[in-house]
C-alpha cells in the first residue's frame, strides 16, 4: 500500500510534500540504520504502520500550534511522524545518545522541518531551566509508565497534557502508577485504543493532565525514576 492510502483510511489526508517527507524518512532511516542502530523494522509496510502511522494517530490530542517535547526520541518516534501531519506544532526532541541526535539533525535538516529542535541530554538534567513550559510532553516505547510519569510531567504546565504511547497491559501499569500519579499532581483524562488491522496490531494511547505545579524534587537523578519508581 502507498503511505497515503494507508493513511486515509485511519482519517489522516496527506498532500504531497507529507508524503515527500514520508519517504524521504524512510529511505534515510534505512540508509542510516546500521550506523545508529536506529530500529530492528525497516521494511517499508512495517515501517509505515509500526512507525508512521502509530506515530501519528496521536495527533488528534494535540491542540493546535503547541509545544511539544518529546522525550528519548530515538529515531524521531512519535514526534517527526507527528511533525509531518502537524505542521503548526513546534517540537523540541530530547535523547540521551548524542549519535541518535546527530541523525535527528541530519533528518530534520532532509525533510526541511521547521520548529523541530533536537537536544542531547538527559530528561533530569535538561528539566533545569525547562520546567513547566510545554504544552505536552510525548513518549513512545520508552519506559513503564511510573517512570514516564515522573520524567515527563515536570516539563508540562498545569493544565496541560502528558501523551503516551502504549501497547499491551495498560490497565496493569495504570494500576502500579497511582501513587505517581498522586504525588505527580496528575490525572488521566482518557485512553484511547486504535487497532491497526494490516499488521493486527493495538495500540492505546494515554492522555494524562497536569493539575498543579510538579514538587521541584522530581524528576529525581541517579537514574531513581527507573531504580525505584514512584
């Protein structure tokens, strides 16, 4: 299937410089993957469905012109794939590998991305002089949802949104997370499951509002939050 077939049927209508940008992205992802060791999918189907559009099924979330950060970005997932259909968002992409962040500067640069940003630091420590200034903070695939918690919601201002992205057992880590959520000042406002039927996959996404500031203590260092989660 073309990637604007696949994704029209899922509601999301591409115009030719998204679906330029697509494939731009998936022809320098191969290119690249063995250097960065970037992801084990690079088959172009699986690549637009496991990658692609699992990305961007979030971005009905997201209001428009906001500011997103996404954290352990990796290969650009969620935020880029978001970026293409979005481009009233403005993104600021975070990751601890510098060789991952080089490729994400190359990639922006490729596909002519404009207010995409891509940072090489931990979540902790680029929190310093970030702290409650974006709209959303994003993930996908990145850790247990104790842990994304603590790492993502100080970035986000009061009333706005954690989104994450899951997919089996949920429910069970919502239910190891309501101690985060307690001490984090946060509340989920709505899961959202979508199946993917050409790769039989589900996916859920996780909307989590912010209701008050975040106690300046968290995100803790030393690598806590993945250690001893909340």
């Amino acid at each position: 299937m073309e990637i604007k077939e696949i994704f029209k049927k899922y509601g999301i209508e591409l115009n030719e410089n998204q679906i330029w940008q697509f494939e731009e992205y998936h022809k320098f992802l191969v290119s690249e993957n063995e250097k960065y060791n970037l992801t084990a999918i690079t088959e172009k189907e699986e690549v637009y469905f496991k990658h692609f559009l699992d990305s961007a099924l979030g971005e009905k979330f997201i209001d428009k012109n906001a500011l997103v950060i996404d954290i352990g970005s990796g290969a650009g997932f969620p935020a880029i794939p978001l970026k293409i259909v979005r481009p009233d968002l403005k993104f600021v992409l975070v990751d601890s590998l510098n060789k991952r962040v080089n490729f994400l500067n190359m990639l922006i640069e490729k596909l002519k991305l404009k207010d995409v940003v891509a940072v090489h630091a931990r979540a902790e420590d680029y929190i310093k002089d970030k702290r409650e200034s974006f709209d959303y903070a994003i993930a996908r695939a990145v850790a247990p949802l104790n842990t994304l918690l603590e790492y993502l919601s100080p970035y986000v201002k009061v009333g706005g949104k954690c989104l994450i992205y899951k997919a089996q057992k949920l429910e069970e880590e919502i239910q190891q997370s309501k101690n985060a959520l307690s001490i984090l000042n946060l509340k989920i406002e709505k899961v959202e499951s979508f199946k993917i039927e050409e790769i039989d996959a589900e996916r859920k996404i996780l909307l989590v509002e912010k209701i008050s500031k975040t106690p300046p203590k968290y995100p803790r260092g030393k690598n806590l939050p993945k250690l001893k989660p909340l």
